[in-house]
C-alpha cells in the first residue's frame, strides 16, 4: 500500500480540511504546497500553521487530508 502523494494532485488538496490520528487532531485547512511540505492553518485570529511533510500524509478522500500523526505528534510541525 503506497502512502505518498500519487494517488492524487497537490493541488486537489488546497482548501481541504486537515486532520490527523484522534478525535481532536484538527489542523485546520490545507494553505498551500511548498516543496515537500503541506503547510495548514487554524484559526481566523490566533493563526496555528503547520508545516507537515508529505510523508505524513495517510490518505486524502476528496474532502479531508488525513495525516499519520496525533495532536501532541504535531507539535514539532507548528510554526508561529
């Protein structure tokens, strides 16, 4: 089973929702590609980006982007 990005185009991705593994892991809504990174963003005014490889990524079923990492997994990813 292939976990990288073939399956689909990066840019099917922009403006879809980001989860991760549990029930609060929302990391808000895919921004933008930039070379092996998927950045998201939470938030209207405290602003949480996250700058996600694309290795992480488990699936994408057409609406959301699932990534293969917790919330507390997450944390090394977030940028202010």
């Amino acid at each position: 089973m292939s976990n990288d990005m073939t399956d689909f185009n990066s840019e099917d991705i922009i403006k879809k929702e980001a989860r991760g593994l549990g029930d609060d892991s929302d990391f808000g809504e895919v921004q933008e590609i930039l070379g092996e990174f998927i950045i998201t963003q939470k938030g209207t005014v405290d602003k949480e980006r996250y700058y996600f490889p694309k290795s992480l990524v488990e699936r994408f079923d057409g609406d959301t982007v699932y990534f293969k990492v917790t919330k507390e997994e997450a944390k090394p990813h977030k940028r202010d």
